[in-house]
C-alpha cells in the first residue's frame, strides 16, 4: 500500500488546478469576448488610381530588380572563381602526379638500357655468349687509316642505288685520291 500513496503524492497537481483557472490570463478574471459589428458599407467604394505613385513604385521595383540582378552576378562570378580555384588546385595534384610517375619510368628506363644489365640478362637468361668473328658483320666504309691517327673530317663518296660511290642522277662518276 506503502507505493501506491507515493505515486498518487507524486503526481502533478497543476492539472487539476489548470481546469480551475480556464479562461483566465495570468491568474487573472477571465476577459469575456467581444464582437463589434460593423454597419458601414464600402464593397462600392473605389480607390482612384495615382499615376505618380504608381511609376514611383514600378520604377522602385525595377530598381530592386537590377540591384538583384547585379549581387546576383556578383555571387555567379565569386563561385565560379572558387570553382576554377579547386579545379587549378586539382589539375597541379595531378600534374605533381604524373611528374613524379615520368620521374620514375625515367629511372626505369636508365635501368633498363644499362649495357651491363642486357649483357647479363643475355648471357643468364637467353644463354647468349660474345659472338665469334665470323658473326660479325661491319657496316659502313673501312678506313684504310691506321686507329691511331686521329681524324677530324673527311670526305667520303656517297653510295649511289647501284652501290658505286658519287652517283647520282646525270651525274659523272667522281673518284677522289687520299
């Protein structure tokens, strides 16, 4: 029985006192309504219109228009500036990007042209050996000058369709002494 007095005790006694003070402000007597009735007819009376005022208004509404317009070309143009900010900070990522992957395809690269690394490569994975003298092939003239004299410039005859040195179309055979 004990819990049953304490929940009863703990309930809320305004809402009990909010139905007695129904209808008053405050705490206050209640304020009857009151109704007026109007006894004056105006559905037939008709303002006459004021051409002054009405081109006053009309030019204040276009004047708010174009003040509108022009804060609002002002935000068009600040947001696009942000916009192309973001893409200019985007397109130099990319660009430190692509540098820094050209950087190492160029490092790549040295590595794989590395004379020694091909002779290796060849010789462990191909099994290719140095090639016997028979195998090699000389392409260009052979000097008859001997190594050891270095040699600055020289002249040497062009090699015609035919294989002959100094032809060309109508030209006469051209032989040069050393």
């Amino acid at each position: 029985m004990k819990n049953v007095a304490t929940a009863a005790a703990t309930l809320p006694r305004s809402r009990q006192r909010s139905r007695r003070l129904e209808g008053r402000v405050g705490g206050r007597a209640p304020v009857p309504d009151v109704y007026f009735v109007k006894q004056i007819d105006n559905s037939r009376v008709h303002r006459e219109v004021d051409s002054k005022q009405r081109r006053e208004c009309y030019s204040l509404l276009g004047l708010g228009i174009l003040v509108f317009l022009f804060f609002l070309l002002l935000a068009s143009q600040h947001f696009q500036c942000l916009r192309y900010g973001y893409q200019i900070q985007e397109l130099k990522d990319q660009r430190a990007v692509l540098e820094e992957w050209n950087r190492q395809l160029q490092l790549d690269e040295a590595s794989l042209v590395d004379p020694q690394r091909i002779d290796a490569y060849a010789r462990q994975k191909l099994g290719l050996g140095p090639p016997a003298p028979q195998q090699v092939i000389h392409i260009g003239p052979v000097s008859s000058a001997p190594m050891s004299d270095p040699v600055l410039a020289r002249v040497m005859p062009a090699l015609g369709p035919d294989g002959r040195a100094g032809l060309g179309r109508g030209e006469e055979e051209v032989r040069r002494q050393p």
